[in-house]
C-alpha cells in the first residue's frame, strides 16, 4: 500500500491552485478558490422554468406512479390546463389531484418508446379539434 502520509505532507506544502498531474485524467485543486464577491442572490428554491407549460398537453395519457403512506398508486395524467400550469392526474384508486411541472416530473413513469410520436401528435390534434368543436368552433375546409 502506498504511504499517503508524505502525499498529504507535499499537498499541504504547494499553494493554493489548480494542478495537472501528467499521465493523470483529472486535476488536482489545492485549496478552495474564493467565492466572487456579487450583489445577486440566487434563491435555490424557486422553480425553474422548463417551457414545459407549452408542450403540456404532450403528457396527457401518460402513466404515473407515486409513493404515498407506503404504498404505490398508479395512474395517469388525464388533463392539462394551459392557465394555470396544472396536470390532473387520476388514480388507479378513483383519487385524483393537480400537480405542477416539478411534482409530475417526480412521478412520471418512462415513456413507453413503441408508441410511435406520429400517434402520439395525432392524438392530439384530434383533442384539439374535439376542445374547439366543444366551444362552437368549426374550422374552415
């Protein structure tokens, strides 16, 4: 085994800085480098923006599971309202609740990769059409 001892020894005698060991795939950093002085703060927990609220109605139809009291429920995001940002998702159970973009990400099963996205698009096209016939518009052939 080798004598860490004299490795730390040579460490602590080098300053403060980044090193490149030769023949090594990383870099050694001696010390911690100074955090920059700034007048932003960053607030870590607000969420951030993912543009998912554009493509929301993408993940209609798609299954979730969640943990909840020690148990697995498995269900399915049924809905997405454009406004507020919210996905309801119905479970197995008869349960049902609005989630944002961060709590159905949580619990968003994988996407089941044999459905073709040609489907997947006209499905929802002909949601579209179905929500704009429902409020008396019909398009133009």
């Amino acid at each position: 085994m080798e004598n860490t001892g004299s490795i730390k020894q040579e460490a602590s005698s080098l300053p403060p800085g980044i090193f490149e060991i030769p023949g090594e795939p990383a870099v050694v950093i001696n010390g911690v480098p100074d955090e920059p002085q700034t007048d932003c703060m960053i607030a870590k927990d607000e969420p951030i923006s993912s543009g998912t609220v554009g493509s929301g109605e993408w993940f209609v139809g798609r299954e979730v599971r969640k943990f909840f009291l020690g148990h697995y429920y498995s269900g399915m995001v049924t809905k997405f309202d454009k406004q507020s940002g919210w996905y309801r998702v119905e479970y197995e159970d008869g349960d049902s609740e609005d989630l944002d973009w961060s709590e159905l990400e949580e619990v968003l099963l994988p996407l089941d990769v044999t459905v073709p996205l040609r489907s997947i698009s006209l499905q929802i096209i002909k949601n579209r059409q179905v929500q704009a016939q429902s409020y008396g518009y019909t398009p133009q052939r």
